[in-house]
C-alpha cells in the first residue's frame, strides 16, 4: 500500500520537523516516563475535524490528562508521525478513527475511553438542503436510497491508495451493479441538471464520492463535489450553497455542527454503520485505557 502517496512536500517536511522536535532521539527511554517520554501530546488532526473537538472534551474530562495537549495539525503529519513511531517502536498517541486504512496497515488499539468522550459507534449519514426533494426529486431518491456496508467504503478506500479514487469509484460501481441498481430504481434520467455535493477531505469521503458521482452523472447529472471543512459543509446544506452531503458523521463527530444547523436541512439517516473514533497507539504499548495515561507532574 502507497501510504503516502497524497501527502505534499511541504506536509511530509513540517511532519519530519515536528518527530525531530519531539525529541525522538533523545537518550535512553527507560528512565523517562511515558508522558515524559511523549512530551504529553497527543498527536492531533486538522483544527477543523469534528474529531479534534472530540480529543478537547476528553482533555476537559479526564483528570489524568491534566497537562496534556492536542497538537492540531493534519491528518497526514499525524499518519507520518504514526509511521515514524511504529518503525522505530516507540510510543505515539494518536487521535484515531475508523474507517480508515490506518487500521489495515499497522496494528493499533483504541484506548478505552470510560467517560465516552469520543462517542460510541458512529454513522455516515446523508443530509440535503431543504426543498431538493421537491427541485431535484430524480437526484433526491437515489440520495435517499444510498446505503451501504463498511467493506465496500473500505474496499473503494483502500484501492484509492494505489490508483485515482475516480478509478477505484469506477471500478467498485463495475463490480456492485446489483448495489447501483437498487440506488437508481425507478430513477428517470434528467437532461444535465446540475447538482452541488459537499464533503470532506478525508480518505473515506473520497471513497464516497468517487462512488456517488459517476452514478449521479450516469443519470444525466452535472455534479460538482467540494471538499471543505465540517463546520463549512453543514453551513453550505443549511443556507442552500450546496444540495446534498454522504459526508456528515453522527451522533457525536459533528454533533456541534447539526445541532447548529438541524432546523434548516434534512437528515436522510446513515448511509453507513460501523464507523468509531478514538485515541489510539499502537498495540506494542502497554496501556488500554485513556486513563492509564499519568498527569504532568
Ligand atoms: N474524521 C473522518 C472526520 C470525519 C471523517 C473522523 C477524521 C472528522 O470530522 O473528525
């Protein structure tokens, strides 16, 4: 698997500063304490994630992270750093989630989080603009007939490594015609409408989209896809800027962001189950609990 196929210059050399500056090869571990030793950082994603929000609440409550920061960066630094440490076997905690290859290509564990700071399971729901299952109904059944298992993401997501995600979305629509017929039944075609999709940067909404807009277009469809930040796509659904999202997570990733926003969109319900965030290190370390991770001094 490609990892780091999509990640810039720029980001690969921020990330390489920041595992420097962490001091990873300071001397002998041994006599230093795990959160010594990490710095006590969590090592974070992009400010805007839902899951960042997530991370802060369980620095709120959690006692024993007294001391503790998230450093807010990316995905791919994060996915660098990660890399780094499980090379080198050496600690690292993350903010983690699945679905998401992280999962597949190292063997990582979800510390228990007893408060549930960062949610239970979660879904990929689907939400639309008010009034486009009247302006766009074509568009609005096969929005509201999307559904599928976590193993068709996941196979769309991990191709998407090696090859485009417009060709990985291709070829998982080839092989799951039974899968896009259901989705498109009684679907009249539309002569070139334009419909604007919203959804988010990472992995497993590229894989989404890939999907989705090839099938869309198959209908006669124009459809734009733009990637931005949570709290900018719940906005653009709720203010009209954008027709229709597979992207939000729920209950508890974007909580903040629908809540805000609830009166003013229609939730079509998941599109996908299964989904779970967390803080997460890799498996050689041996704490399981976000509670075993001692206080600063
Ligand atoms: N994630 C993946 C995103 C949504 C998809 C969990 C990193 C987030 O907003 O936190």
């Amino acid at each position: 698997m490609k990892k780091h196929k999509f990640i810039t210059g720029a980001a690969a050399l921020s990330a390489a500063m920041l595992a420097s500056a962490c001091g990873s090869d300071e001397a002998s571990s041994s006599d230093q304490s795990l959160g010594e030793e990490l710095d006590y950082t969590i090592t974070g994603i992009e400010p805007g994630a839902g899951l960042t929000g997530l991370s802060k609440n369980a620095l709120e409550d959690y006692s024993n992270l007294e001391g503790w920061e998230l450093e807010e960066s990316s995905t791919a630094s994060m996915l660098i750093a990660l890399e780094d440490a499980i090379d080198n076997e050496e600690p690292l905690v993350i903010t983690g989630w699945t679905p998401h290859w992280m999962f597949s290509a190292y063997d990582l564990k979800f510390l228990e989080d007893p408060k549930e700071s960062l949610g239970g399971p979660e879904n990929i729901q689907t939400i639309t603009r008010l009034g486009l299952e009247e302006d766009m109904p074509e568009a609005f059944k096969i929005l509201d007939a999307f559904e599928w298992e976590l193993e068709d993401l996941q196979s769309v997501m991990y191709a998407g490594q090696d090859i485009p995600f417009e060709e990985a979305g291709q070829n998982w629509i080839d092989e799951n015609q039974d899968k896009v017929a259901q989705w498109t039944e009684d679907v009249e075609p539309v002569d070139g409408e334009k419909i604007e999709l919203v959804s988010t940067p990472w992995d497993s909404e590229r894989a989404s989209s890939s999907v989705l807009k090839p099938i869309l277009e198959a209908q006669g469809y124009d459809v734009t896809v733009t990637a931005v930040d949570p709290a900018v796509m719940f906005e653009a659904i709720a203010t009209g800027g954008a027709d229709a999202s597979i992207a939000p997570w729920l209950p508890a990733t974007h909580a903040a962001f629908y809540e805000k926003h609830e009166e003013d969109m229609l939730d079509l319900g998941p599109n996908l189950t299964g989904g779970q965030n967390g803080i997460a290190v890799p498996a050689y370390m041996d704490i399981d609990s976000i509670e075993d991770l001692e206080p600063k001094e």
